[in-house]
C-alpha cells in the first residue's frame, strides 16, 4: 500500500556548506553484516535509512519497524533496488525532501512512523541522507539507528540522550 504524506507544509531544514564535516562524527560503530547480525538488538525498534543498509536488513530476514529509502545508491537511482525493496511488504508513504535538506513532510513522516511502528518505508523523493538525525533526535532511548557509510560499513548506534543532544545540536545550527 503507498499513500502520499504531503500538505502546504513549508518548514525546511537546509544543511549549509561549511557544516558537511560535522556529520562525519562517528556517533555509533561501523560493522560488518556480520558484526551488525550479532550485536543487533531485535526486542528494541529498529530504523534503517539508506536503500542498502535497508536491503541488507531485510535480506537477514530483519524487517525494520521505520525504513528511509529514495531507490538510489550512492545518488544514481536503481530499478534493480526498487524491485528488490518491493519484494518486502512495507507499507509505503511517499515524501519529498531534496538533496541537502529536511522538509517538514519528511520530518513528519518520520515522526508518525516512530509512532506507530507499522514496518513503515519512506519513500524519499530527493534525498534521505540527512533523515538519520530527525530519527535519531525523536526515537525512544534503545533504538537501533542504522545507516550506510559508503566504503567504510554499516553505522549502528543505539539512540540514548548523548546522542539525542549531538542530532538536535546539527538540527539546531542548520538552517531553517
């Protein structure tokens, strides 16, 4: 099922230029599929963002409980991951955010799939990189963030308030 999740809403969240490194900060552990498999918490939410992180969950046989995806890899878009990504049933809600930014639609989003936790996948028109922080800044202490660091591994934290305070300072310094 795939429903729209947008309005006349107009906030947006842009990164500026000079903050890029600041998300560099490793604020969890970068591990293997394996590594991830072993230490993954099952009994506490789990939100993957990114097609591959979300891919390799599923293919673990972990549906997450709030996926962030935009059907691209490494920003060039992928039939071959939309259908891999449609074989699993999620319920879809369609969003736009561009490149660089977190729109209010997002945001909301997000939040409702925090809420419900429904095995909910987000569709991202545009970008979902920078979706991790609004998740990591409203998920409840113990869930397992999980995203993609390009050649590097999958990044895994576990949602406490040190890492709470570090999404909401980003938040807070981007411009609205």
């Amino acid at each position: 099922m795939v429903s729209s999740h947008s309005g006349s809403d107009e906030r947006r969240w842009i990164l500026p230029e000079g903050m890029r490194d600041d998300l560099k900060e490793i604020i969890g552990d970068i591990l293997t599929e394996k590594e991830l498999a072993d230490r993954l918490d099952t009994d506490n939410p789990i939100i993957t963002v990114g097609d591959i992180v979300t891919l390799t969950l599923l293919d673990m046989g972990i549906v997450p409980d709030l996926s962030i995806v935009d059907y691209q890899t490494q920003r060039v878009p992928s039939e071959e991951i939309k259908e891999r990504l449609g074989k699993y049933e999620q319920q879809e809600v369609l969003v736009k955010s561009p490149a660089g930014e977190i729109t209010g639609e997002l945001w909301d989003a997000i939040e409702d799939g925090i809420k419900e936790s429904r095995h909910l996948r987000i569709v991202v028109e545009g970008e979902e990189d920078l979706a991790a922080l609004v998740c990591i800044l409203l998920a409840s202490d113990g869930t397992s963030v999980i995203y993609g660091i390009p050649f590097k591994g999958l990044m895994h934290l576990c949602v406490d308030a040190h890492k709470r305070a570090y999404a909401r300072e980003i938040l807070t310094k981007m411009e609205i």
